[in-house]
C-alpha cells in the first residue's frame, strides 16, 4: 500500500507501506487504508515521532560502537517522518485535518 498524506496547508507526503504503517503505529492510528488526524491530536503525535526519532539515534549510535549489532538501515527514521512531521506543524498553526486515502 502506498499512503498519500494530505492537507489543505501543505504539499502532499507520500510514503510506501511499511514506512506509513511504522509511522501510525507512533502515531497512535491504526494501519487503514484511509484515515484523518485531527488537529488536536498532532501536537502528541508530533512528540510521538520526536521520540521514537530519539530512540532510533541511541539505536544507531550504538550499533556505531558494536562490531556485532546489525547495520542500520540507510535511511533514517528523522528522514522518513521529517515531511510528514513538518505538514502536521503547519497543519496544525493552521487548524487543518491531515487525511490519507480519501
């Protein structure tokens, strides 16, 4: 599946699958085919994707240390969420739902 983010005050966000379904479960949504984010909800899931970014840092700097620890993957998690976080910051300045699969 491929996840089209969309708001009244920003460009689309696009993601494929397993990436939007790690982004909602963050988030606190359920993986669906289509979806809405509140206003009021996008400061938590803001926090949420901060958070699990923090973690994901620690991660990869630990594995940085370890011979043993897997490779991480190319693209970062800061990466992936960095368009969708900075549509929910403008969408809610503005008050807009974020909508996917609509």
């Amino acid at each position: 599946m491929i996840y089209k983010f969309k708001s009244a005050v920003a460009g689309d966000v696009i993601m494929l699958g397993p990436t939007g379904d790690r982004v909602l479960g963050l988030i606190g949504k359920a993986v669906a085919p289509q979806g809405i984010i509140e206003p009021a909800d996008m400061p938590a899931a803001i926090q949420a994707l901060a958070d699990a970014v923090a973690a994901d840092e620690a991660a990869r700097a630990a594995a940085g240390t370890d011979p043993d620890a897997p490779k991480p993957e190319a693209i970062s998690l800061r990466q992936r969420t960095w368009p969708l976080t900075q549509m929910m910051r403008r969408a809610h300045d503005a008050d807009e739902p974020i909508v996917w699969g609509i």
